[in-house]
C-alpha cells in the first residue's frame, strides 16, 4: 500500500508542477506583451521539442514527490 501512495504522490507532483508550468508560462506571456513596443511576443515553439529533456523534467518531479512521499510514511 506504501508504494501505491508513493506513486500517486508522484504523479500529483507531476500534475501540480504541469499546472504550476502553464501558469507561469501564460502570466509571462501576458507580462512580455504588454511591455512590447511592438505589440508581438516573439516566442519558438521548436525550441519544446526536446523529448529529453520534458522526459528527465518528468522522472525528476515524479521521483521528488515519489521519494518525499516514501521517506515520510516509512518513517512512521
């Protein structure tokens, strides 16, 4: 049962930082717009198609919450 709640620990991790990402992305985009002069953010969608490193970013966060989770209920 311990390895079952790690490992929805470590996936909620993965979603809240998926989320925390998006908003942090968004609230920027909306700051460099409005600071523009020209009325354009210039932004390149190639530069997120490295599959490495969105796959280490993933096991990282996913063994952060995973482990953090594993170390706190085997130490009760």
């Amino acid at each position: 049962m311990i390895f079952v709640k790690c490992t929805l620990a470590g996936l909620l991790s993965v979603v809240a930082a998926a989320t925390l990402t998006v908003v942090v992305v968004a609230v920027r985009v909306s700051i460099a717009s409005r600071s523009s002069q020209t009325e354009a953010v210039a932004w390149d969608p190639i530069s997120l198609t490295r599959p490495w490193a969105w796959l280490a970013a993933i096991l990282l966060i996913f063994l952060v919450g995973f482990l953090g989770e594993f170390w706190r209920l085997s130490s009760k």
